[in-house]
C-alpha cells in the first residue's frame, strides 16, 4: 500500500501516521494488487502510463474516517 504523508526517520526505523496509513492500506489489498490512497493518486494522476481504478471508501484499523482506495494498473491517465 502506498500514501504520502509527513514520517518520523529514527535510524533506519521510519514512524508516524502516514506509514501506519500505508500499511493498512496494503493489508486492504488483493494478491498483487497495489492500492494507493486518495492522496497519491491525486499525486501521481498526470504521470504518464499510469491509471487507477477506484475501489470505493475503506474503514481502515487505526484511521479515523473512511479512506477512498484507487487500484494502480499499466495504462493511460484516469
């Protein structure tokens, strides 16, 4: 699972809501699916060779509201 956010870098060891974020959103995924938040793909949506497929709102563990998940998939800009 992939987010962005603001992270705590001690030594090798990365901490904070953003990674806790991502690794919710990686538990949400299917097998080889890569799932990304709303914030990436806001991020990453003009990149070329890149689409997502929405997946609807997630009630993640441990995340206060619902996050809306995208699928990450080869292909043009969505």
């Amino acid at each position: 699972g992939i987010h962005a956010g603001d992270v705590i870098r001690e030594g090798n060891n990365v901490y904070g809501g953003a990674v806790n974020i991502a690794a919710r959103v990686a538990s949400a995924s299917a097998p080889g699916e890569i799932l990304v938040s709303d914030i990436v793909r806001g991020l990453a949506r003009t990149s070329a060779g890149v689409s997502f497929d929405d997946r609807g709102e997630h009630a993640l563990k441990g995340v206060g509201e619902p996050q809306r998940l995208f699928a990450v998939r080869e292909g043009g800009a969505s």
